[in-house]
C-alpha cells in the first residue's frame, strides 16, 4: 500500500467515525418538558448510606486473611504457613506471603 492510499484509508475511517459518534439522549419533544426525571430522596440515600457502611464492615472483618486464625505471635493462620512452607524449602512459601501481601494492600485501597 502506497503512502497516498494510507493516509486516504485514515481520513476514511475517521470520517466515518465522526459520523457515527452519537449523544445518547431523549429528543426536547412534548413530554419531557426538558425537565429531568431523576428524583432522590433523603430515605433512598440513607438505605443506600446504611447498606454500604455495614458491607464496608462486613469487608474488613471478613477480608483480612493476614490476620486471620492469628497465634501469639501475631501471625494469622496464612502467614504461618507461608513461613512453614518457606522453611521447608517450599516456593509456594514465598508466593504465599506475596498473595496475602498483595491482596491485603487491595482490600486496604478499597476500605
């Protein structure tokens, strides 16, 4: 394909682009008014605000695997056996510690 018949392929497909690229939205007809729709009331927002502050709860006491089954050195039941894998000489140790890394740092970045 020569240069001239690139760039002409490129003006032709963002033409057709722009032709194509549409608001989604109602027509100003009868009707409507031009008035929106969407109503909210105090009641919705505080059952929405109720529901999302106990899932928030819920998140952080159900999601915390690293302390989890905790032993007297403060370790919970994943850590402790990320360590005995390592010290056995196993690599799924170290994968281990990474995933509850990892998802610990997720779960802390959405509370």
């Amino acid at each position: 394909m020569a240069w001239d018949e690139w760039n002409s392929a490129k003006s032709d497909a963002i033409a057709r682009r722009q032709e194509s690229t549409r608001l989604n939205q109602l027509p100003g007809g009868p009707g409507n008014n031009g008035q929106a729709d969407l109503v909210v009331n105090q009641d919705d927002l505080g059952t929405v605000g109720h529901e999302a502050f106990a899932l928030q709860g819920w998140l952080q006491k159900e999601a915390d695997i690293a302390g989890a089954g905790a032993g007297a050195e403060g370790a919970g039941s994943t850590m402790q056996a990320a360590t005995a894998l390592k010290s056995s000489g196993f690599a799924l140790g170290s994968e281990l510690e990474t995933t509850v890394s990892v998802w610990t740092l997720q779960v802390k970045s959405v509370l």
